[in-house]
C-alpha cells in the first residue's frame, strides 16, 4: 500500500472502518464500479470476507450496489457520506450518557456488598491527578475541597476548563476552603460554575495551615500534594471517615472568613 492509502485508511479507522473495509472502500472510490470477485482478485480478500464487507459499507450507506446484466456490481458512494457516520456516532453518544446513570445504579446493586468495603487507592503522577479529579465529578450534590492552588497549576488550561463544565454539567455544588487571600479569575469557559455552583472561604495559616489538596465527597475522603515535581495523590473510601472529614469541615466553614466575588471568571477579594 502507498503511504497515502495507509494515511486514508489510518483516519477512516476512528468511523467504524477496519483496514480491509476501508481498503475496499477506497478500491471503489479509486476505480469505479467492480464486482466482489474483481475487488476480492485485486485486493487478494477472501471473496466470502468481500461479500461480508460490502453489506456492511451498504449499511454505512458508502456502496451502493447495481443490478448488471452479469451479476452484481458495487460503487463507492460520495465521500460527504461519510458525514452520516459522524451523525450517528453521535446519536449513539448521546444515548450511552443518558443510559449511563441507569447503568451506574444497577451495578451499583449487584456490587453492594463490596460498596460498603473500605478501600484505600494510590495514584501518582498527572495522569493519577486526572483520574482523581475525575472521580470527584461523580460527587453526589456537592464536593467539599481544601485548596491550595487552583487546578490551573497542574492542568493545561483547556483540561482543566474541561473538568470544570464537567462539575456543572453535572450540576455539583462545590464548597472551597483556602489559606489564600484573594483570588485570581481562574476560568474563561466555566463562568456558569463561578455564578451557580462555586463559592470560597478563607481560613488564616494560623487557624488551619493547609498543606494538602483535599477532596470530600460521598464515601471518598481525598488527599493530593505536589512536591519536588511529583504528584502523589490517596483516595479513602469509608463512609464514616468521610462523614467525620464532612463535619470538621462544616466547622471550619462557619469560622471562615467571606470572599467577594467580582466576576463570573472567578476573581475574588476578602469581604472586609
């Protein structure tokens, strides 16, 4: 194959398109209309593989077939056909998130007994730090934290303005506990999460010197730091570790001091 079949064939992979599919695909599109032995001699496929492959680009809506005088012959549709599949990945897209809570729920039965469990996760690394910070998008209603820097500091921008409208998408509340003193606008794209779903405290070093991120929610009790260069991140799951770090926590919120929000990207000063 030339490198150009190989590039073609590389990016009609990611649309449902296997090599040998989308070796007949192009066969077609290349050289016009030909019968299954013609495309199965030319491209040495097993001409009952030939047949099982053109039904299926039929289904696609990328061959057509023509009745002949001699048999069955097939012809590669327009290529702005191809934009039918994008549709449709995205119809199934869509339905698998609005099936997933019903899925989460039933496996969340059979597994019950395992649920009440503790268990204790390890992660390092940024990659460690994204299951993390993903986990917590699961928070049921809200997600307590202890922040020491923002997650600007350890994502790329856009990552992070991902995670974020993944919080409201969701629709999760989110309680911040800082030793900061004011606050810089920390999104562009979340301003949704800034005016609905956010709010921030601050507690003086004195009080509280926070030294580690931390995450409440649900049954989790979470703790990340990054230190000489790396990121070292525990999940805790216990129920009642988590309804304990819940109540400290709500303790604290009730001395801590208000911050203003002046902006819907975040930026906040101290209520004096």
């Amino acid at each position: 194959m030339s490198e150009q079949t190989d590039s073609l064939l590389s990016l009609l992979k990611p649309y449902g398109l296997e090599t040998d599919e989308g070796r007949v695909y192009l066969e077609l599109l290349e050289n016009g209309v030909a019968s299954a032995l013609v495309l199965s001699r030319n491209l040495k496929i097993a001409r009952t593989r030939v047949y099982r492959i053109l039904d299926k680009l039929e289904r696609l809506g990328l061959v057509v077939m023509r009745l002949h005088e001699r048999g069955s012959r097939f012809e590669a549709s327009n290529p702005k056909k191809i934009s039918m599949l994008v549709s449709q990945k995205e119809i199934e897209a869509e339905k698998l998130k609005q099936n997933l809570p019903i899925l989460e729920e039933q496996l969340l039965k059979v597994g019950g007994k395992d649920r009440q469990k503790s268990k204790v996760l390890y992660y390092k690394g940024l990659e460690g730090l994204k299951q993390v910070t993903y986990n917590s998008t699961k928070a049921d209603g809200e997600l307590l934290t202890m922040e020491i820097q923002d997650m600007n500091a350890f994502f790329k921008h856009e990552q992070a303005e991902e995670m974020r409208l993944k919080f409201v998408e969701n629709k999760i509340k989110i309680r911040t506990l800082t030793n900061a003193t004011k606050i810089d606008a920390w999104t562009q794209k979340a301003t949704e999460m800034v005016e609905k779903y956010w709010e921030i405290r601050q507690i003086p070093e004195s009080q509280l010197r926070i030294k580690f991120e931390v995450l409440i929610y649900n049954d989790a009790y979470v703790m990340y730091r990054y230190t000489d260069g790396e990121i070292f991140c525990v999940e805790i799951y216990n129920q009642e570790l988590s309804d304990m770090q819940r109540q400290i926590f709500e303790y604290m919120w009730r001395q801590a001091n208000k911050f203003k929000v002046l902006n819907n990207r975040g930026k906040a000063v101290l209520v004096k």
